[in-house]
C-alpha cells in the first residue's frame, strides 16, 4: 500500500504527514487536534502550547481507553 503525504497546520504550526490513511482522514485528524487544542486554550488562557498538546494527548488517549472498555463489554 502507498503512503500518502501531506502538509497540515495544527494550531499555527505546519506539519508533514505521512501515512496509510486516506488524505481526507489525515486532513480531519489534523482538523480535530486543532480544535481540540483551541478548545483547550479557550478554556485555559494560561496553558502554553506544550502543555496544551499534551493535554490534547492525554484527553484524546482517555477516549479511546474508555471506547476500548465500552467495547470489550459489548462483545462479552
């Protein structure tokens, strides 16, 4: 399978990505960790943009943790 390749700007930032996605997913991903992370922002004026990516990371990770839970429960 090729890899696709594109340019994207995440909170003011522009970042190359690569991978098996399709373009429109990658550009979404993209889409919604810059939504997430002005959310974020807006929220908590004070935060840097470390912090706020981290924060990004930690939520986006506890969704899926909870997803995966939700999951395993409806396939038992």
């Amino acid at each position: 399978m090729e890899k696709n390749r594109i340019t994207v700007e995440i909170y003011g930032n522009t970042y190359n990505m690569v991978g098996l996605e399709s373009v429109e997913h990658m550009r979404l991903v993209a889409k919604t960790v810059d939504r997430r992370m002005r959310e974020l922002k807006s929220k908590n004026p004070s935060l840097d943009s470390i912090q706020l990516a981290v924060l990004t990371a930690v939520n986006a990770v506890n969704e899926q943790l909870l997803l995966e839970e939700e999951l395993r429960k409806l396939k038992d």
